[in-house]
C-alpha cells in the first residue's frame, strides 16, 4: 500500500513520488535476480497530508480482501505518525520518502517506520555548518505550531547552545505570523532559520515583504522540499503579489536531501545512473502530464528498491527457518516475519539514486544533505553537507550570491558617536565672552576713576563693582559651557562640570543680588513713607539682601557638591541605521546633572525664580518712585525684565533641547551673553551719558543742598505728604516712649523717657518743679527749660519739641510745643494716656502712688 499527498494545503508533491515509484516498480519487476518469482504492485490513496484521512486509508487496506506486506509512504510527517503506531499493530514495517519529523525516530512510539529521507535533526547540523562558516553569533528561529517543525527547532537551539551561539529569540505561529515577524524586527534578527510548511511560508514572507525583513542584511534559510515557484501559488490568504512576494525570497537558502547521488555517472543498483535516472524521470513525468519536477523524486524510487531488497533478502532468512515459508504466507498476525524483515532493513546497503542507502536502528538514513540558494528564481545547489564526517563542502558547486559586499553580519553594528560642541562655537563664544570681559573692565575702570563723582556716589559704587563681578563669572561660564566630551576626559569633565557649577552661581548670586536689593530696597523705603529725597544709608539693607541671597546658593551648592558629587553621565539619544552596511550610528551625549543632582537644580531653578518674579513684580510697583541715593532704581528694574525675560525662554529650553547639546549651547549661551550685557549697557550707558562734557572732572560737584533739591524737584502734594508722615513718625516715637513708661516703671531707662533715673535715688532729691498741667482743649505751649536750671526731662524732635516733666506727687504730663517749621503749619490731633510714676525717692519717701490721666494734645 501507498500513500502520497497528492492534494491538500500545506503539501501537494504526492503525484511527482509517485512517478518516481512508479518507476521503480517497473525497474524492480523487470529483473530477474530482485525477487524472483514475485511482483511488486502498488494500491495507494490521497492523503491530502491530513492524518484522520491517512489513518481512514489504512483500516481501508487493511479491511480489503488483499494483504499489504509493506507501507510506501507518506510523504507529510504529521501523517505518517498516527499511520505508524497504527500499522505496527497489524505488523506492517512502514518505509517514508519525506517524512522528516525527528519525533518519527522514537522507537518506543514507532517500532517499525524507516525513511530514506534525512530527519531534520540532520538539517541542523547543515544548518549548523554554514553557521560556523560566516562565523555568524546570533541567530533567531520562526516556526509553524506543528510538532515536525517544533521538535526540529527545540533540537536546534540544544545545538546553539551547546556550540555557543546565541537564540534571539525562537517564534512560533499557528496562523498569522505578523506578530512574530513584528517581533524578530524589533530584536534585530538578521539570520533567520524557518521552519513551516508551503502555504505558511506564503504568509511569513508577505509578513516579511511589509516589515522590510529582506535584502542585502538578512539570511533565511528554509526547508528544501517546497515546490517549485510556490510563492506563485494563488492564496486568498495573503494580500502581496507574486512579485511581492519574489523579492522577499530571493537568495533565501534551503537544506534538504541531495536529489541525486555525488557521482551521477555511477551506475547504481537499478542499473541506471542518475542522471540516466533524471533524463527517464522528466519523460515520464511528462508522459503522466505532470508538470511538478520534484528533485526529490528520487528518495520514493530508493524506498521502493529499499523495500525490494529487504524482501528479497528476507527469503533467504525465512527459508533457512522453514523452508517451505514464502513471503505470500504474511499475515497481520505474523510478528516474526515483520521482525525479519526489520533486521534486514538494517543490514541493507546499496548505492542508490540520492546516493548511499544504509538504515540506523532507529529507522533513519544518513545520507547527504544537500545545500540550494534561491537565485533568479531557481534553486541552484551551492553544496553539500555530510552528516558523518560533518564536512561541508561549496567547491565545484554555484558560487553563492550576496546581495551586499558579502555575508550579512549576524548583527547591527554599533558604533558610539558623542555629540560634541564644535570648536566653531568654543573660538567664537569665547571671543563673545572676551569682549564682555573688556566692556566690564572698561566700566569698572568708569566707576573707580569717577569715584568721588556725585552720580556715582548716588549709585552705590561698591555695588556696581559686586555687580560687575558677578557678570566677569557669567562670561566665564560662558566659556566653560562648552567643554564637554569632546574636549576632554570623563575625569576632567567632572572637574569642569564642578568648576562651571561654583563659578555660575556665584556670579548669577553677585550680579541679581544687586539688582535684586536695589529694588527690595527702594521698596521698602517706598512702603515705610521714608522720604526718598533726603539722602540716607541704604548700604546695610542691601548687603544683607545680596548676603542672603548669596549664602542660600552657597550652602546648596556646598551640599550638592559634598553629598553628591558631579559625575559624568553618559546617555544614547538618537540613532541611525545604514541599512546598506548593517550599522547602526548611535548618539550619546554626556550629562553631569543627571540622577540626584536634578533635585539641587530644581532648587536653584525654583529660588532664583521666584527672586527673579519677586523682582519683577518690585520694580513694577516702584517704577515712578526716585530715591536720590539709589539713582539708578528705574534702570535696575528694566535689568531684571531683561533677565526675567530671557530666563523664561532659557530655562525650558535647557531642558527640552538636553539632547542636542551643541544646539542647546548656541542657544544658552547666547541668550545668556545677550542678558548679561544688555544689563551691563542699561545700567551703566546712562551713567556714561550723563556725564558728557564733564569728563575731565573726576572729584564729586555738589551745587545745591539735599533740601534745595527736594523744594526745587518736589511738588506740593509730595512735600505735604512727607512732612505730614514725618510729625506721624515723631507722635509715634512719643507714644511708644509713653508705652515704655507705663510698662516698666522707674526701670525705664531708654533715652528721652520722662522719667530719667536720676542720680537723687543716690544723693537724695528735694525738689523737682512740674510743667505746667492745663485741661480742656485749649492749645498748650510749652517752653524749654534745660535740665540743669528745672531739672525737667525732655526729648526734642525735628519738628516739634516735646516737653516731659516731673511733679513732685509723681504725676508725669506730656507738653508738646507748636513748631512752625519753614512757614509749614501741620496740625494733628492725638489722644494720648499719660502716666504718674514716681522715679525719685526722697527722704521723706514722696511720690509713691502712680495716677493715670488722659490728657489731649494738640499739635
């Protein structure tokens, strides 16, 4: 009996076996010393390479009214394993032309199956063999869900590892293999070992077609038992053409047995040679109206002679046990002719038409493997592989064609390029940093040679020279931004990362510092109705702001750089794949402030942020207010809008553009240069103005007094205003002196109290006259007396004298004195609580009873 797959999906050459076994029986029927006396027939059925329909086939034969002594086929693993198990019961020896599965090697399951086909498992070591030629590394697999071609591939990663080659990965598919040719892209696999059956492999490769898996980077190798252009074959379910498709499998090798044996002039057991063999196949293929040219035929053909040769030597066997035994005896009952003719098939040997025949114990047949290359669109033989001394030989056989400069490289190529700053920008932000360095040396020269100038006297010198400072540390980290990895060393950079972190911050810190205390400055003298015009000292306020402000970044800076220091980071960005050469460029970029660091800047991002809004929003709200000392209050404030603004577009950019560092450098550094000496020229430009035609006089021009110029520039409303807030000021100082008094007795000893802890506690006192007390609401006028002629206690303001006497009974009232102060009359009505506190002590122990009177004073 016969079985061959001469329709169905997966597998159809059943109809190109079956010529060839055809043949053979006639070339084995025809000779007279094979068999004598018997013939060999042939009853066989379609498979379709369906097991339930191979397994129908064989209860049809076995039911028949004929006996089957042997099984020819089949031709698809997945049939030939239910069909061996099955067979073995009724003693049938099974003997495969195609069935490849290694699992068909198992004896325990398949006692009686032999093959002339090589099992997979002698493909791997091909496979294996062309490994180690193009000392290709990494490899990856993709197989149908079949347990042919899964056993087939778990053996093949055994024989990875044992060779140390490494699986990317291994994937297997039931029906749609998008997923799984999705995934051999994204691993970067570029040698590719399949496994799967004809109409699967359509399906793989228009997968393979759209995920571009294909050309001069790739390596497939596939099983070699596929019929000719099968990617042609019409299937519904792909959507890629036959062209598509062709440039998808073009150059893919195949493993599979040697067609014909190495010698094809040697005459071989039937008789013919083969290429005598292959010239009768082709014309009987053609008399049978086959147009499928199966190289592989030949094995069929070896399998029937195999058959005949053991039943033929097995005669001899069974008569030498009973002599009158024939093989027309053999019943499904007859286990001692099955093994018979088991221990014959493994002492057969003969030169066959695909080459040596011999059987293993286990049923399989070490032949040849031959080794094709898809090229044009034919399967051209490349070379050839023996199993038994593992020698793969390519001479006297088709070069192989690349479709690159040769072999695929088993992968990508890495190759590590650092983004660097070019020396372009270094040369020509460093001469940039250098003119702000000679401007800066030229207007602090400016300030020290006009010095005693009153305009620069009115500016607060020594802050112009901090602010300078600052801005030289500016321009210096200008430069020092643009030493990076391509300058230097990982070492060194770490040193210069530090370098520039002190040098930035401390010059930010000097220079805003400044800028930013002027204005909380003239804020503050804007909120406490201080009177701007009148020169003051605002030098202590200020130091302690641009102190703050420098101590705050100065401790942060300590503890970043002690806890945790700068390191160098090195991170991959972007990349480039040549596909031509297989080699991927990759970008890195080196990072200092990378990890823990990023809470530190976070910091000096959120404080000199708000420092800077704070800043802002002060120069906002004292934008007409002019102090005489703090003259150049207005252009400090157009500084900090300068550098706000610049900093809202600075900040995010030094994060958004990490990655492209030269980029990044352009744009910081300039916007940086650009704030800084903008501030420079708005500070100190209208300094320079102001002094045109009067530059050759260095020492301070004083025309007119501090008053001249606050009755010359001030208006009326303004003058009103702060006389009006300084007698608010005097009452102020009045009522909380009044309060002292009250809260602490004759222990209150502050300068100006009324009650002045006198030397009588010591020497005795006698007498202290009262000021004089009035009631009512009538204007009370109070004179001055000096202490040594009344002994009275006084404090005199500005604007208004203010008269605190004593009263021998301990009562304290307060006179105020009208002032008429240039021509200004202000009059201010407050009520006032005043106090009796005996603060003498006498010998006649008087004034120890304190009263508490309200009086109203008029101003």
């Amino acid at each position: 009996m016969g079985f061959f797959p001469v329709t169905g999906e997966s597998f159809s050459r059943g109809k190109s076996y079956y010529i060839a076994a055809d043949m053979a029986l006639r070339d084995v029927n025809a000779r007279t010393d094979v068999l004598d006396g018997y013939r060999l027939t042939l009853d066989w059925r379609d498979t379709q390479c369906t097991a339930g329909l191979g397994t129908k086939s064989l209860f049809t034969f076995i039911n028949s009214t004929r006996t089957y002594i042997m099984l020819l086929g089949t031709g698809c693993s997945v049939v030939a394993e239910p069909v061996s198990m099955a067979a073995d019961l009724w003693n049938i020896v099974q003997m495969s032309y195609a069935a490849s599965n290694p699992a068909l090697s198992d004896r325990n399951k398949y006692k009686s199956f032999y093959r002339t086909c090589a099992s997979d498992t002698i493909f791997n070591y091909a496979r294996l063999a062309m490994i180690k030629l193009f000392k290709w590394t990494r490899v990856a697999t993709i197989h149908e869900n079949q347990e042919l071609f899964s056993t087939s591939i778990n053996r093949f990663g055994s024989l990875l590892a044992e060779e140390n080659v490494t699986l990317i990965t291994s994937e297997s598919f039931a029906i749609d293999p998008a997923e799984q040719i999705r995934n051999l892209k994204e691993k970067e696999a570029w040698i590719i070992f399949g496994n799967f059956y004809e109409n699967m492999a359509r399906r793989v490769f228009c997968e393979v077609y759209k995920e571009g898996l294909y050309g001069r980077n790739y390596a497939w190798f596939l099983l070699g038992w596929y019929k000719p252009g099968w990617w042609e074959e019409p299937d519904d379910a792909i959507d890629c053409t036959p062209e598509q498709l062709y440039q998808a499998v073009e150059g893919y090798f195949s493993t599979e047995d040697l067609p014909l044996s190495i010698d094809t002039d040697q005459v071989t057991i039937s008789g013919l040679t083969p290429n005598e063999f292959e010239e009768s196949y082709m014309t009987y293929s053609a008399q049978e109206g086959s147009d499928d040219i199966n190289d592989l035929a030949s094995y069929a053909y070896d399998a029937i002679w195999s058959i005949a040769l053991v039943l033929n030597e097995s005669i001899q066997v069974l008569q030498k046990e009973s002599p009158h035994i024939k093989l027309s005896d053999f019943t499904y009952s007859s286990t001692d002719m099955r093994n018979v003719f088991m221990t014959t098939m493994e002492s057969v040997e003969f030169d066959g038409i695909s080459g040596p025949v011999s059987f293993t114990s286990s049923g399989d047949r070490e032949g040849l493997i031959g080794l094709r290359q898809m090229q044009g669109g034919e399967n051209v033989a490349i070379g050839r592989f023996e199993p038994q001394s593992g020698k793969l030989t390519l001479e006297d056989y088709a070069p192989i064609i690349w479709k690159g400069d040769g072999p695929p490289k088993d992968s990508t190529l890495n190759v590590y390029s650092p983004k660097h700053i070019s020396l372009t920008f270094h040369y020509l932000f460093g001469a940039l940093s250098c003119c702000g360095l000679v401007m800066v040396a030229v207007f602090a020269g400016f300030v020290a040679y006009y010095w005693k100038r009153e305009l620069i006297q009115k500016s607060t010198p020594v802050f112009q020279f901090l602010f300078l400072l600052g801005c030289t540390f500016i321009y210096i980290t200008i430069v020092t931004l643009s030493i990076d990895k391509g300058h230097v060393d990982d070492d060194s950079l770490a040193t210069w990362c530090t370098i520039r972190a002190w040098v930035f911050v401390i010059g930010f810190s000097c220079a805003y510092g400044v800028l930013f205390s002027k204005i909380y400055r003239a804020h503050s003298v804007y909120t406490s109705k201080l009177n701007p015009w009148i020169p003051g000292s605002h030098c202590g306020h200020m130091i302690k702001t641009v102190l703050f402000c420098l101590a705050f970044d100065v401790i942060v800076l300590i503890i970043w750089m002690v806890q945790f220091p700068l390191e160098v980071v090195i991170e991959e960005t972007d990349s480039y794949l040549d596909t031509q050469t297989n080699t991927r460029t990759i970008s890195e970029v080196a990072f200092c402030a990378k990890g823990t660091s990023s809470y530190f800047v976070a910091i000096f991002y959120v404080f000199n942020g708000l420092l800077l809004l704070l800043g802002a929003f002060l120069s906002y709200e004292t934008r007409h207010l002019k102090i005489r000392n703090l003259n150049d209050t207005f252009m400090n404030g157009i500084s900090i809008y300068i550098i706000l603004t610049l900093s809202i577009v600075c900040a995010p950019l030094s994060f958004i553009l990490e990655q492209e560092p030269e980029l990044a450098y352009v744009i910081i550094a300039s916007l940086t240069w650009l704030a800084t000496t903008a501030t420079i020229l708005v500070i100190f430009v209208p300094k320079v103005l102001s002094l045109r035609g009067t530059f050759n006089i260095r020492f301070l021009i004083q025309t007119k007094s501090d008053e001249e110029v606050f009755e010359e520039e001030a208006d009326t409303e303004t003058k009103l205003r702060y006389r009006i807030a300084d007698v608010d000021t005097a009452i102020e100082k009045v009522r909380k002196q009044i309060s002292r008094n009250v809260e602490f007795k004759k222990y209150a000893t502050m300068p100006g109290a009324c009650s002045v802890w006198c030397c009588g506690h010591h020497v005795g006192c006698t007498l202290i006259p009262t000021c004089g007390r009035h009631t009512g609401t009538e204007s009370v006028t109070a004179r001055h007396d000096s202490i040594g002629q009344a002994n009275d206690a006084y404090v005199h303001d500005e604007h208004s004298s203010i008269e605190q006497r004593v009263t021998l009974n301990g009562q304290m009232n307060g006179c105020v004195h009208h002032v008429q102060h240039e021509g200004l009359a202000s009059i201010s009505t407050v009520e006032t609580t005043t106090t009796s506190v005996s603060i003498c002590e006498t010998e006649h122990d008087i004034g120890n009873n304190i009263n508490e009177h309200n009086n109203t004073t008029r101003l």
